[in-house]
C-alpha cells in the first residue's frame, strides 16, 4: 500500500479526557438491612452507578478489600461478613445495565433477610447514605498520534484521566472495553498482546494510582520501535 494512503486510514489521534466529580446527597439513607433493599428498589440508576464505580474518584476511598460502598458499609456497620462478601464479589460489567446490577443487589438482600434471625441494624449515626455523581469532563488538549506516543504519556495522565478512560468508558462501548483497549484495536492485530495486557488489569483490586502505574506496565510492549524483536 502507498505510505501516503496508509498516513490517510490511520485511526484519529487519541485525545485525553480529565474528569471531576461533585458528589450530591438524594436525602435519602437506611439504618436497617429492610431499609436498605426499600431504597435501592427506588433510587436513581445514578446512585447505584455511584456506590459502585464512582467511588473510586474519591480520594477518601481507601478499603483494601471491597470496592463498593454496599459491601464496605455491610463489613464496618451492620458486621455482617457474609452479606459483604456476597456485595464484594459482584462485578457490575457482568450486568448489561443498572437496572439488573439493582435487581441483583436487592436478591441478594431478601436472601440475608430471609437468612437472618434478626434485621441487621447499623448504629446511629452510621447509616448508608445514598448518594449519586455529577461529572465535568474537560479536554486536557493531549493526545496520541500512534500507539508508542499513547504508551509514553500513561504516567503523566492525572486519575481523573484513568478513571474516565479506564472505567468510565466501559459504560460507553459495546463490549464494555477502556477508551485504550478500543483505540489500540483499531491498529489492528500487531497490538493485541498491548490489548491483552489491558484486560488483565482488574480495575476493582487497584486505588486509581496503582491502576496508571498497571497500565503503563501493560503497554510498555508498545514502546518497543518497529523493527526491533521483542523479547
């Protein structure tokens, strides 16, 4: 093919996003286990979208071993182990939409109610606030031109950055890829061990700034020049 008209059908340059997150109170929150299913049966898509991705924007989200708030709360106030096991394990991209992760989650709650010889109760002053994300997305005027330059610049993106890229994005495409999964396929099949890194990367084990630092590791490959071996 002309090298002229392989320039022409290169896929657009990759332009990066930031994003920042005001968080608003629906007003709404639940003391008992009872409560909380009566909530979440009624809550904006929105909140259950935010106690479970958004969270991670949040500075102050720090619990090594559950990633959302439902399993968190279910461990630190109502002590119950099982019922925070059953939220923590749930991956919300096994869901097609939030209206079957809300359905999932009020489940497995009728199931602990139905279990428990008591309601499980939180303390005063420890109930679950339901709350939901109003996001800024803002155009940091970056961007890549060919897959090494995009492998270059992952340790210099803020979080704001990896998550919409990262997990923002995977409510965006079919298949639930990153912004950078999706960009590197279209250079076509010489980039798929970069792609396969990608999707090795669970997002949910990892505080947004371990997550840049694993996906710089997994696109190091592509910084490898043409021509050269990789080893």
């Amino acid at each position: 093919m002309d090298s002229s008209l392989k320039r022409l059908t290169l896929p657009a340059p990759f332009k990066v996003m930031d994003c920042a997150m005001t968080i608003l109170s629906l007003g709404r929150s639940a003391q008992t286990l009872r409560e909380l299913r009566d909530h979440l049966a009624s809550v904006p898509a929105q909140s259950i979208s935010h106690h479970f991705y958004d969270s991670l924007l949040r500075p102050a989200f720090d619990d090594p071993e559950y990633r959302n708030d439902f399993a968190v709360w279910a461990r630190r106030h109502l002590h119950d182990g099982l019922l925070a096991e059953r939220f923590g394990v749930i991956d919300p991209m096994d869901y097609p939409d939030l209206e079957q992760l809300r359905q999932e989650l009020i489940d497995i709650v009728e199931d602990r109610l139905a279990e428990a010889p008591e309601v499980p109760q939180a303390p005063r002053g420890k109930e679950f606030y339901f709350l939901r994300s109003q996001f800024v997305i803002l155009d940091t005027g970056a961007h890549a031109s060919a897959p090494r330059e995009l492998a270059g610049m992952i340790s210099k993106l803020s979080t704001g950055s990896i998550f919409y890229h990262f997990i923002e994005a995977r409510r965006r495409h079919p298949g639930n890829p990153d912004d950078f999964s999706a960009w590197l396929e279209a250079w076509g099949p010489e980039h798929d061990a970069a792609r396969e890194g990608l999707a090795a990367v669970d997002y949910q084990l990892w505080s947004l700034s371990e997550l840049r630092d694993q996906i710089a590791r997994a696109l190091e490959c592509l910084k490898v020049p043409e021509g050269v071996e990789r080893r």
